[in-house]
C-alpha cells in the first residue's frame, strides 16, 4: 500500500509570513509530485509539479523535493488570506499512475 | 483554457436507486479517472480508464460501479444500488499521459438518504 502522509495541521500564519507544508511517501520508486490546493466544498486545483531533486520556484510557491530522504514540501511566500485552504500532496502510483492523495494540511492565513 | 465539466453538481438519491454521474474529459486527453472523498476525509481513488476499458480500480470499485465512454466525450460513473455511504464529493480527473498532471472537475456531491 503506497502512502503518503502530511501533518494534518490546521497551519496558521500571519499574512505576509511563509507557509510550509511538508509530505512523505513511501515508494522509493516514485519519480513525479504534485501539489493541489483544495478550496472547502471545492475540486483539487493544480498548484506544482516537480520531478527532479531540489527547488522548483513559481512566482510565490516554491516545489523543495528530496527524493533519498522521501520528502516533498511547498513553501509558499508572502501568504495572503485568499492562500487559506487546504493542500494537498498527491503521488502517483499503479500501472495508471492514479494519484494517491495525503490527508492534506489545512492552512489558514491571518489578516 | 479547457476544463473539465462534470454534472451534476449535486444529486439527492434514496437507498438503492441508481445513480450516473458524467464527466467531459479535456479533448485532447487519454486518461479518465474517478475519484471521491468523504467530507473531512482523503481524496480516494476509484477507477482508472484508457483505450475504452478500465486499466486499474480499486477495492470500493466493487460490482456496484460501472465507467463507460457511451459516445466519445462523455465517461460516466454508474453506481447500480446506492449505500448510505456513497455519499460523498466524486471527482472525474483526466490527463493527457500516465503520471502527467491530472486535472479535476468541479465534482458531484452525492447525497444518499
């Protein structure tokens, strides 16, 4: 069973902070990592992707990856309350690479 | 920028009825996927399509789901006899290539009373 696990928070930061949200998974042999935040009551909206070890930056999220320690964690920069939702960590796995999704973190941004 | 559609947004069904949630795929895309999650619960996969057949399920993908793409553009999620525990949020998710990015419809919250 592939597992992937996130602390659950809730995760409170004051605006303008930086957030940090952090995954493990279990599979050694998985290659690609995706970030989704997911609104209440909402689909799963992309917000990274990274595959290859170490940064990946857009605009104010930055994808981190270590692929020997099984980690992967979102930073997000100069937080602002329309960042408040929930995120979660999603690998695929299985012949159809169907994404096995986290329990996710909830964050909420303070005005 | 393509989307993906799924209706209904909601449905409100009795024990045992039958249920078809639909889905449009991104043109262009090969891969369909279902997902559901149970509010305040993870996102779950349930059945994975390509080439017009299931490639992977999981064990809730019991006899009581069917998929199937009828006509082309359509991929529907069939539940025969629904459960009290059937509801949930299903979510259709499609993707031009295994492992690529999989993007989400806006999902259908099924309430079975």
């Amino acid at each position: 069973q592939k597992e992937v696990e996130q602390n659950s928070g809730p995760l409170s930061v004051p605006e303008g902070a930086i957030a940090s949200l952090n995954c493990t998974y279990s599979d050694r042999g998985s290659q690609s990592f995706f970030w989704y935040r997911q609104y209440s009551g909402k689909s799963p909206e992309l917000i990274m992707s990274i595959y290859s070890n170490g940064d990946k930056e857009d605009g104010r999220f930055t994808a981190q990856l270590n692929k020997a320690s099984q980690y992967v964690s979102l930073l997000i920069r100069d937080s602002q309350p329309s960042d408040s939702a929930t995120y979660l960590c999603a690998v695929p796995s299985g012949s159809a690479r169907q994404l096995t999704f986290g329990s996710g973190t909830q964050l909420t941004v303070l005005p | 920028e393509p989307e993906v559609t799924q209706t209904p947004s909601h449905q409100v069904t009795q024990m045992g009825q039958e249920v078809i949630l639909r889905c449009v795929p991104i043109s262009n895309h090969l891969y369909f996927y279902w997902y559901r999650q149970i509010l305040g619960q993870k996102v779950e996969f349930l059945v994975s399509f390509y080439n017009n057949e299931i490639s992977e399920k999981s064990e809730i993908f019991d006899d009581q789901f069917s998929v199937e793409r009828p006509d082309g553009s359509n991929f529907t999620l069939k539940i025969r006899s629904t459960k009290l525990e059937d509801s949930a949020m299903y979510f259709c998710a499609t993707t031009g290539g295994a492992g690529e990015t999989q993007y989400f419809g806006p999902g259908t919250r099924l309430l079975v009373l």
